[in-house]
C-alpha cells in the first residue's frame, strides 16, 4: 500500500493492537513521509529526537493558524512555556520541591496494595477498571487536592478532552472539538473551585501551593491556574494506565521475562524504561514549523502538522539493537517514552514511580495469571494507546 | 591478530576519572590480561566537580565523592604511587617507589593539578588553599564553615567563580580579583562576561577586575593581599583558582611529546614522540591530552571537561584492544557545565574558537539565554544560561557545520538574533584563570586568526 495513507492506516481503529508493521513501513518510507491529507509523518529516531529538541518546531496550535484563546503549557512555545511549566513544577519536583515525588513513595505503596487486596486467585479481574485505572486516578487526586469520589465528573470531561487531542486524519471533528471546548471549560471551572477553597487555609496538595503562593511574581492567574490543574490532573491519569497495563500484558505475554523479572525483582526500574520504549503510553505528538524547515531533505512548509510517530522511533533499527525485542536488560536505553526537549514528560519521575510499585506489587501474583483475551479490547485514542480493559485470570 | 590484543598487560598510569573510565572500559569490550592502575592519591578514583559546588556549601563530604564503579575493572589498583618516568623501548612504567611495571600497552591519563601560588613561601600560609583534590575540597570546606572574615579568590575562571558563588551562598565576604576585563571571559568572551560580572556583584561579590594579586600577606598565617592597583583586600582565606597544569613532567625524559600544554595524541587517542611520529602501543586520554579535532580547523585541543575525559577514555580503551580497521576516532564535541550565582551554564563547542556571538534565544535581561558562537561564518559553540535543553539543538547545528547565525524560526528569539556581534575572546596570556579549553594548534597565541 502507498506510504502516503499510513497516517489512516495507523489511526485506523483495526491498527490499534498491533501498528508496529506500519511503523515499520513508516521508517522504510521515511524519514520523513508526507500524506494525503498534507500532515508530515515522521518514524525514525533520529529524525525524531532532533526535532524535539528543535526551537523552530511549535506545539502551539496558532502557529499552524488555528484559533484558540486559552491553552495549556503542553501546547505554548517558549517563553511562556517556560514561564507556565517553572510555576506548576514549583510544589512538584525540582529544584524548590525536591522530595515532594519521592515522598509519595509509601502512599502509592499504600494505595496499591489496598487494590490488590480484592483480588483473589483464580478469580477474573479487569486490570484496567480494578487496578491500572484507579491507581493513577488516587496517586493524582491526591497529590493535586481533588476528592477521590469525583472521579466520574471528571472521567466524563477528561474523555472528551482527550478524544479532541487525537489524531484522526480526514475526519469531521467540529463536534468532538466543541465537546472538548466545553468540558475544558467545565473541569477548569471545577479544578478552580477546588482551588478557592483552599485560598488561605493552605493544605498539603498542588492546588493549595498554587492559590496559596504569596509572591506575586509566582502566582498562576485563575486562567492560567485551571488551564494548568486541567493538563495535570489528566495527564496524570490518563498515560500512567496504559503504562501499567501495558506492562502486564507484556509481561504475561512473555512467561520467560516474567519469571526472570519475578527472580531478580531489582530490575524492575530497567524493566519499566524497557517499556516506555517498547510500548509507551504515548504513540505520536505533533509538531509545527515556525518557519520553512528541510527535514532530512524533505522541504516542510511553516505551519504544516508534522506527526512524531514517538512509539516509531522507539522500534528503529537504527538506534536500538534488536528493537522489537522486550528486554528488561537493556542497557542503552535513552527511549521516547517521556518525549524529549523542553516539553519532556513534566511527570515522568510520578510515573516512573507508580509503574514501578504496580507491577512491583503484582509480580508475585503474575506467575499463575493468565490472559483471558489477547489481544485485547483497545481505547479509541490512537496517540494515547493501550487497552480499554484487560481481563486476566488470576 | 586481533585476539592477542585483548590480552598481554595493560597497565593506565592515572587514577582518576579518564583511568577509571578506560579500565572499566577495556574489560567492557572483552580485555582479559592484566591490568594495573597506577595513581599517586591513595584513594579509589573520585568525583572532582562536587568538590567545588555541594562540598563547599557543606552538603557532602570530600570523602563522599567517590566515583561509582559500573563494572569491576578487575584490576591491581597502586594507589598512593606517583609514576616518575616511562622507557618507551623496554616497554616499562617506572614508579616513584623504585618499582617498575611492564606492559604491552599504555594508558596515560594523569590529569591536570591545580596552578600554585607562584611564591612558594606565600603559598603555604596558613589559610591559603588551591583546589584540586580531595583534599584541597575537605581543607577549604572546613574553613568555610568555620565563618571566616572575608574569603579571597584570586582568578574569576570556573572554579573561581563557583568558589566565589559557594561563599555567598555561605554568606560569607568574598572578594575575586582577576586581571581580565571580567570573570568567564576567558572561556565566554565579552558578553556572557559581562553578565557573569553583573550576576557576581549583584550577589554582593566584591569583584576586582583588571587587578593582579601582588603579593599575600602574613606572618604564618595569611592575613590579606595586595593588588597591582594598590589597594589591599583584608582576609582570612585565599583561594588561589589561577588554572591548571598538566601533569607531565614524568615523561620529560620518555621521548613522547609531552609539554605545558599536554601530550599530544591523534583522533585514535595514541601519543606522539617528540619527533611527531604516532606510537601504536601508548595511549593518552583525559585533561592530560591534546588532539585534533576536524570541527575545529584540526587544531589540536586540550580540554579540561568531564565528559571529555569519560569519551576519550573510552575511545582510547576501545582502540588499545582492536586493531586499526576498526579502531574509532574520539570525534565528540566539547560539552561542560558550571553552577553558579543561581545560574546553570552549559557549553557546547569551543567558544573561544569564534569570531562573532549572536543571542540566539532569551535575553540577557531574563538571565535565560541561548549565545551561539560562530568562526568565519559557520556555528562552532553555543552557550545556554538556564537553557540547558537546547543545547541538544545547537550540539547538531556544530556538528553539521551549520551556517552562522542560525536559521530563523526559533520560540523565544531574541530580538538581536539577526545581529552578530564581535565574540571578544581574549588573549589567554592577559587573564588570571587559565583556559580550560584551549586551542593550542599551529599558531596558539594567535588562535582565533589561524585556519
């Protein structure tokens, strides 16, 4: 088939439990192959890498002439990125808040194992809806200040706000856009709320550091505060699932990994970088010149959509020995799992952390689990893959 | 006959961070001979850059920054041994203690040690410290902390700055002099100096440029200096930050080209004889070499950087076990990074080898800067303040030989990136710090008009 509809072939929903040949296909193309619909499509590593870390590639919808009045730092340019990502890192990591991830360490251990605790042997269970969903929703819930008990108001919004963000080539998405617009408007409503509350009674959550910021210099205003909470209350839930669950239907696919993951459990941290490249949570972001660029020879016109097939450049030959291989061993491992450049995962350490004590806590419950369907059922969302449910048998 | 190198005797004079690197290395990729490693420090190998940041602010221990090893390089570690000299026929190592080592290949890399005070008497009063070694970090950490009066740094290069940015952060009086026109200069040229000046006064660092120390004052103990201005700085402690040396006065008499500025090698990290002819069984890597470098003219480099000292001794330990077809040239761009006044600088390039600047993003109003360097017309280094993930970017403009100034189109473009500006790099002879990159090819006191 002709490399100029790979884009539809891999958002096609059939692609979603295996686009690893199409990737495939995309390299041998590459670098750089132009589709149907005018999108640049790019797959190898290299290529990829050093766009990422290019000033000229926008995340900003404006640059490619779309209009939007508010948005998040995952899509502004330096410097008001910059400005943005250095306020909400404030309470969260480094340099001001450095032990605030690792501090969460017992919690999620807590949270976990309060999970696991239903689940019995021989018993079905959906690792998603029982365990890799409710994990990440806790851990983020509790460190941004949101109640727990909210989850399907906000389940609804985050659904929507995440279908807007596909990549869907050729499709009419003036619907799901304006569902997207209005539920951004609700949860940053919502999140905002929520922050009010806490304004001068400070409590140990993001929300509570944001409103409570006494210099005036590094305060959020409320626009830029619920634009800030929307970004990270679901980007806090809605990769870390495929991350765990794509880890355990890797894991339970390959008996002979698991095992040796069940014997040497202090591999687990090369284990999960191992899967940030081997199945990320994150497949494709998109990138758009801010001035005519040539790519690898290829002219790219200012303000074209170039797709980063990421999940592409995580598979090519090139860059990683023996690529479609899952090997927890591996050593030279600079994945793009997270991403690279200025916008690299702002919570990848979270997630590094919650992956680990999940599939930590259920290794020794994986050696008689079996998979109930393979492949599974997947989300719709092709730039944010992994499975809908994963029923396994313990 | 590719097998017989990955055995026989090896042994790496030099116990530092290139040593460790190599030796790790050469096991890494399959050596299973001998190996020894020689050092005069009596310590395993450790980690210098936190000896001038988190040791002095009292966040670790000198005695903390030991070196991770990755591997065990099963070797016979002599410690607390200086090496005094090589017979480069009889293939021997010859060793401060009488001792002498065979071997069928040779590492050298014995580093650099810091500049000393140049009156010897002066030098050792009490309370004037040169750092370099663990020692060095443990001796002026203990001062520090004790809450001295006013702390002299004499040179404003890196180490001098970061010393000059511990005190403060110590709250400590601190005082630089430095005979350039302003701190970094010498690494940075004229404009990110001049930030560095302004970034040290505003920190309430008492910053004397265009001033040569004269002479340190005391009676056992030091108690101030006098400066070529005529003036005199009252303290306690004196840092003496003028630089490195290289240590290579154990081979004067070796027949290998080993002088001031280092042992020259080739791209495959084998050192020359004094007649310029390559040795195929002696080795060199670290801050100890000088090699050329195809983005650089061919200059030959010498390089005071981590990161140099970790890749060329990989490189060096890969070819000392393979055989010429598939030996590697050390090609790797000069990458270092410093912390200091709250900023984190990070260079990649050769800044010096430059004739004009650009502010590429940022500005110096937002202490948040991309300066990209460029020699006739192509981009050789950039510089970023508090900007560190772009230098992936400009590292590939470099490395592609990229036209200067950089393309348009860049987020955050500064509103001069249009306009170059002359690089100011000046003459090495006219500073108190001394370079820790340096060109030192056909004409090294004239480098920037070479080529």
């Amino acid at each position: 088939m002709a490399s100029e509809t790979l884009l539809a072939r891999i958002t096609d929903y059939a692609s979603r439990p295996n686009p690893y040949p199409l990737y495939a296909e995309l390299r041998e193309a590459g670098p750089v192959v132009q589709q149907v619909d005018g999108t640049y499509l790019i797959g190898t590593y290299h290529e990829i890498a050093a766009l990422l870390h290019d000033p000229r590639m926008s995340v900003d919808p404006r640059t490619g002439g779309v209009e939007v009045q508010q948005l998040p730092f995952l899509r502004l340019d330096d410097p008001e990125h910059h400005r943005l990502r250095t306020l909400a890192m404030w309470p969260f990591g480094p340099p001001h808040s450095p032990r605030r991830v690792d501090g969460m360490r017992d919690e999620i251990d807590q949270i976990t194992k309060e999970l696991l605790a239903s689940f019995e042997a021989g018993e079905q269970v959906d690792l998603v809806d029982d365990f890799a969903y409710p994990l990440p929703v806790a851990v983020i819930c509790r460190l941004l200040g949101v109640p727990r008990e909210d989850e399907p108001l906000f389940r609804a919004w985050s659904d929507a706000l995440v279908a807007a963000a596909d990549v869907r080539p050729g499709a009419d998405t003036t619907e799901t856009d304006k569902a997207g617009d209005q539920a951004r408007v609700e949860m940053g409503g919502y999140l905002l709320n929520l922050a009010e509350q806490r304004r001068g009674k400070p409590s140990d959550d993001m929300l509570s550091a944001f409103v409570n910021e006494p210099d005036a210099a590094l305060r959020l205003t409320q626009q830029e505060l619920a634009e800030t909470a929307v970004l990270l209350l679901i980007a806090g839930h809605e990769t870390t699932v495929n991350l765990i669950t794509n880890g355990v239907l890797t894991l339970l696919r390959r008996p002979e990994q698991l095992d040796h993951l069940r014997r040497e459990p202090e591999l687990l941290p090369r284990a999960v970088e191992e899967l940030l490249r081997y199945e990320p949570p994150v497949h494709m972001r998109e990138r758009i010149p801010r001035a005519d660029l040539d790519i690898a020879g290829t002219p790219v016109p200012r303000g074209a959509s170039v797709i980063l097939a990421l999940a592409s450049g995580n598979r090519d030959p090139k860059r990683f020995h023996d690529p479609d291989r899952f090997d927890p061993t591996r050593a030279d491992n600079q994945h793009l799992g997270f991403g690279s450049g200025i916008h690299i995962c702002f919570g990848g350490p979270l997630a590094r952390l919650e992956a680990q004590a999940a599939l930590g806590a259920l290794l020794p419950r994986l050696g008689t689990a079996r998979l109930v369907e393979d492949p599974p059922p997947y989300r719709q969302n092709a730039m944010l893959r992994g499975p809908r449910h994963l029923p396994i048998r313990l | 006959m590719p097998d017989d190198l990955k055995n026989g005797r090896i042994v790496i004079v030099g116990a530092s961070l290139a040593g460790l690197r190599a030796a790790e290395a050469l096991r890494e990729e399959g050596f299973t001979g001998s190996l020894t490693v020689v050092g005069d420090e009596p310590y395993a190998p450790y980690d210098r850059p936190p000896l001038s940041k988190q040791v002095l602010l009292g966040q670790a221990t000198a005695d903390t920054t030991e070196l991770p090893m990755r591997r065990d390089p099963e070797a016979e570690w002599r410690l607390g041994v200086g090496a005094t000299g090589v017979d480069l026929l009889a293939r021997r190592v010859l060793l401060e203690d009488g001792e002498s080592l065979p071997y069928d290949r040779l590492l050298i890399a014995t580093g650099t040690r810091a500049r000393p005070w140049p009156h010897p008497e002066e030098a050792t009063l009490d309370g004037v410290f040169t750092l370099r070694t663990r020692e060095d970090g443990k001796g002026l950490a203990e001062r520090l902390a004790a809450g001295p009066e006013r702390v002299l740094v004499i040179g404003g290069g890196f180490t001098g700055s970061e010393i000059a940015s511990a005190c403060r952060e110590l709250e400590l009086q601190v005082t630089v002099a430095e005979r350039g026109p302003a701190p970094l200069v010498g690494a940075l040229g004229g404009t990110l100096s001049k930030l560095a000046a302004v970034m040290q006064r505003n920190h309430g660092v008492d910053l004397r440029t265009g001033v040569t120390v004269t002479a340190l004052n005391g009676n056992g103990a030091f108690t101030g200096a006098q400066l070529s201005d005529g003036s005199r700085v009252e303290a306690d402690v004196c840092v003496v930050a003028l630089g490195a040396v290289r240590n290579v006065e154990w081979l004067a008499d070796s027949g290998l080209a080993a002088g001031p500025r280092g042992i020259a090698c080739d791209a495959g990290c084998r050192a020359f004889t004094m007649y310029g002819i390559v040795t195929d069984d002696v080795f060199v890597a670290g801050d100890v070499s000088r090699f050329p470098h195809p983005l650089f003219g061919y200059q030959m480099l010498s390089l005071e950087h981590w990161g140099n000292a970790v890749e060329q001794a990989e490189v060096a330990a890969h070819n000392m076990i393979n055989p010429g077809p598939l030996q590697r040239p050390h090609l790797s761009i000069p990458v270092f990074w410093s912390t200091q006044f709250g900023l984190n600088i990070k260079s990649v390039g050769v800044p010096t080898y430059s004739d004009h600047v650009v502010i590429a993003q940022g500005s110096l109003e937002a202490r948040r800067l991309a300066m990209v360097y460029g020699y006739k017309g192509r981009v050789t280094a950039a510089v970023t303040v508090d900007m560190a993930k772009s230098l992936d970017y400009y590292r590939h403009l470099i490395e592609t030989a990229a036209p200067f100034p950089p393309p348009p189109g860049a987020a955050d473009r500064a509103i001069a990136a249009d306009v170059p500006i002359p690089s100011d790099v000046p003459d090495p002879s006219v500073l108190s710090h001394g370079p820790t990159v340096a060109l030192t090819g056909h004409l090294p006191d004239r480098r920037l008009s070479v080529v």
